[in-house]
C-alpha cells in the first residue's frame, strides 16, 4: 500500500513535497517528510469557532422574542457594532489557530530532522538535529481517538544540544518512525 499523498497546502502528512524549502536548508538538501498535527486536532478550535459564529444570531432571536431585556435598551448601532467586534474576534481566533497549525511543521530532510514551532504570531522556536546525531527513534499512540485516526507522537532521541526532538500528534507516527530509522540505517551503512 502507498502512502504518497499529493502535494496538498493541507496536508499533514507529506513524503518528498515539490516546491518546499526552508531557511537554513543547505544545497543538496531535500525535504523527505513534511509533517504537522493530525487533522482532527483541530476539531476543538473548529468548534469552538462555529458556536461563536453562532452566539450573535442566537442573541438576536431571543432579542426578538423579548427575552433580553438588557439587549433591548441597547440601540441598535450599538448592538450591530457588538455583534461586528465579536466576529472579528472571532475570526481573528480562527485565523490564529489556523496558521498555528500550518506554520507547526517537522520536517526530516536526507541530512536532518527540523521541528519549527510557533508560539504566538510572534515567537519562532526552531530545534534541528543531523541523522547522524539521533541515538534512538521511539513512537507511542495511546488513546482511543489516536488509534482511530492513526495519530501520536515521535520522539527523536538526539546526542545533539537538542537531547530529544518531539513529533507530537503526527499522523502515521509508525511510517515516520520507520522512514527515519531507515535513513538512519543507510547513512551508517555509507559512512
């Protein structure tokens, strides 16, 4: 069975994604796996999104049933104004949580593997260890949702300053720790 997966912007599993780079990738290099959270992680801010969304319409009904008596001695600028303020807010959370998701990559290249992680719009933390560095590969899915979904973490234990790089709800965590091993084996065959 393949596990290629067309070079979709989001995809959360990727092998040999065409036109991906990053800042400190040498000449030669070429990214393998492009990795970030499983899909279904974003459930919970994708909800949360759709019940806000909801919340101005469902104040607006029950406004018109006479049941807000505070909303009703707003005016309705005012109301109208609340309800734009809160889906700005709204989508602004979104949007967040969205890039959030997408700008979170792992990659593992034919030298390295590379963990980008963002906090914030802000805060850019990047860790990197060479293949030759990783002393040990380990992968663990625990949990109903994670075994139906096929997603869990991968631990990338380094002798590197970074002494363990985290693959936290990645899909096919088992294909990952396989794809590295494997790398690592040829590279030590090669030496």
């Amino acid at each position: 069975m393949s596990h290629k997966h067309k070079n979709s912007l989001l995809a959360a599993f990727v092998e040999r994604p065409q036109k991906v780079c990053f800042e400190t990738q040498t000449p030669g290099e070429e990214v393998v796996l492009l990795l970030r959270r499983h899909w279904v992680t974003n459930l919970p801010w994708i909800a949360l999104t759709l019940i806000m969304l909801l919340v101005p319409p469902f104040i607006f009904q029950l406004n018109l049933w006479g049941s807000m008596e505070p909303i009703q001695t707003i005016p309705p600028r005012f109301q109208l104004v609340g309800a734009l303020v809160w889906y700005v807010l709204t989508l602004g959370l979104a949007l967040e949580s969205f890039v959030m998701w997408y700008f979170n990559v792992l990659l593992v290249t034919n030298r390295r593997i590379v963990d980008i992680d963002f906090w914030g719009l802000l805060h850019k933390s990047v860790a990197e260890t060479t293949l030759d560095n990783v002393q040990d590969v380990t992968h663990v899915v625990g949990g109903f949702w994670r075994v139906v979904f096929n997603y869990g973490h991968v631990y990338v234990q380094t002798a590197a300053e970074v002494p363990r790089i985290e693959f936290l709800n990645v899909p096919r965590p088992n294909i990952v720790h396989k794809k590295i091993a494997q790398m690592i084996q040829r590279r030590r065959r090669h030496r």
